[in-house]
C-alpha cells in the first residue's frame, strides 16, 4: 500500500464493494461463518488486513515537549491519575492504538467514516487482547480484530461479532474529545502521542478530505434523513437497554446545554458550537458515544431523539 494513503483509495474500492469478495465467507482472510451480524452487509473497506497499521504503545511526550497546537482535537482520557491525549490527525491514518495507561491496558479506536472515537478497556475475559485494523466494514463503521482469537469486533456495538469471542462485550471507558489547549489546561499533567510512531505518513493532512462536512456516504447505510449525515450526535444507551441521540444543532436551539432524565437518570448533555464539542454528565452505567448522525442512527434506528422545545411540533413527545 502507497505509504501517502491517497485520499483516492477508498474511493476506487468503494465502486467494487458489493462485489468485493468472491469467497464471501473469508474477507481479509476472517471467517464469518457463525457472524451474529448479516454477512452480506460485512464489505471491504479498501485495505487489507493491517493495511491501516494500529500503533502498539507508541511513545508520548509531556505537554512542554508537545509538537501539536491548541487548536488540534484530541481524545483525551485520564486513568488513576494518569492521563494521556490521543491527538485525531494520528487517528485518522491508523484508527487503533493499544496502550497502557497505569496499570489499565486500553484500545484507543477511532473510525474517521463514522467519527466515532472509543476507548475501551484490552482485558476480556481475563485475557489482555490486541488489536489490529481488519480492513473490513459493518455500517460503514470499522471492524476491528484481536489478534488472539482473531474474532471480528464492531466498534459502535462494542462487542465480537464473529469467532470463539463473538457475544463478547468491551467494557467502554469515558473519554472526552476536545481541543488539545482545553484538554492540557484541564490536565496538565497530561502525555500526548508523539509524531514519532514509526511510520510514514503526513499527520498534518486528512486522507479522507473534506469527507467530515460533506453529505457523501461512500458504504451503503441505512439513511435517517432528518438531519445532515455527519451532524454531529452524541449518543447516550443503556446496554440492551433505550437509546436516545442529542444532534449538536438541537443542543445549540435549545441554547447549548440541557438537563434531562435518561432511563431514569439525571444527564446533563452540552454542546459549544464555536468550539464543536460536547460536554456531559451521566452516571457510569450509561454509555456515552460521539459520532456522525447516520452512524447513531443506522446502529440504534428504535433511539429516540432530542429536539428543542422550539423545534416541536404540537402534541409532539421529545
């Protein structure tokens, strides 16, 4: 693969994804014989197997020695008094980065066609897992897989999907993304992902264009049109349980911020539309998710909706 990872690639491969695969059963290589997700709708994304290479506890820097500016966003997590930023233009060419923070092994994931970042706790079953990028599709969101079981794992549904590990759950860990002059001054104790990891690629330039604000999907996706795809959403569920999504244009109508009940628990969800990031507050059993609006809505289509009490219509229930 061009060590440049063209912004063009996914763009060649997407025309041939219906027909990707001629063994449908092993794209990329992983079985999906006992998939508890349609098999059909599994599609190639473009690269192979670790074509996008997941980083393995690449160095860090203080804050001092950082080489990024205020204005770049990070995911930003902070465990026993450690806390680390995972800035996105490295995301973006490598979508997961198992680390170590403390003594808690983590999986930094992050799909830039959903622009969902998660982290999740690498302990499974008593067994520390790694990752690596799989190459594949589900929703048009990243299937990653752990290199132990080799098991396919849906990124959004946090769970295996295929293999002896499928059923499986992570465990999510509340991250905040921010920009990362927000998130040093909130910790400035804090690391941050070096430039140095080892591979070649221009982490000032997003291979996938201005694909972030434009209305293209480039994977075939169940289309909640109410709002534009790649509004940002944050999601709020319960595991098996209800869902509700908190598009950022309603949060800014309903004058930024608002306190509500969630599955009977006080939440308090926020949105800053000059600094396009959500803030919130809900207890720990609750799951919390930021992404596009097509990709909350394609994987939690019953999930209700928050919308300001302007937008309503009469008899409407928010």
């Amino acid at each position: 693969m061009d060590l440049r990872f063209r912004t063009a690639f996914f763009v060649a491969f997407a025309l041939l994804a219906a027909d990707a695969d001629a063994s449908p059963r092993t794209p990329n290589g992983f079985s999906l014989e006992n998939a508890s997700i349609p098999s059909e709708e599994i599609l190639r994304g473009g690269p192979e197997r670790d074509g996008i290479p997941a980083l393995d506890h690449p160095p860090s820097v203080s804050a001092a020695e950082s080489p990024w500016p205020d204005h770049e966003i990070v995911v930003g997590i902070e465990i026993d008094g450690v806390a680390r930023a995972y800035p996105l233009s490295i995301l973006v060419w490598h979508e997961l980065v198992n680390d170590t923070l403390g003594s808690r092994p983590v999986l930094i994931s992050y799909c830039p066609l959903c622009g969902t970042a998660m982290v999740f706790d690498r302990r499974i079953g008593g067994i520390t897992r790694r990752f690596g990028v799989s190459g594949l599709l589900y929703l048009s969101d990243m299937l990653l897989f752990d290199r132990e079981t080799e098991s396919l794992w849906s990124q959004i549904r946090g769970e295996a999907v295929t293999g002896s590990s499928r059923g499986q759950r992570f465990s999510l860990m509340r991250s905040r993304q921010m920009s990362w002059g927000d998130w040093k001054r909130l910790q400035p104790a804090t690391q941050v992902l070096s430039k140095q990891t080892g591979h070649r690629r221009d982490y000032g330039k997003s291979p996938y264009g201005d694909y972030a604000t434009n209305e293209r999907l480039i994977f075939p996706v169940p289309l909640d049109r109410r709002y534009h795809p790649k509004t940002p959403t944050l999601g709020l569920r319960e595991v098996d349980g209800a869902s509700r999504a908190y598009p950022a244009v309603e949060l800014v109508r309903a004058g930024g911020r608002i306190r509500e009940a969630f599955a009977g628990k006080p939440v308090s969800v926020a949105y800053d539309g000059d600094a396009q990031i959500f803030q919130f507050e809900a207890p720990p059993e609750i799951e919390v998710v930021e992404g596009y609006w097509f990709a909350w809505m394609a994987f939690h289509p019953e999930s209700t909706v928050y919308r300001a009490p302007a937008a309503r219509t009469e008899g409407e229930v928010p």
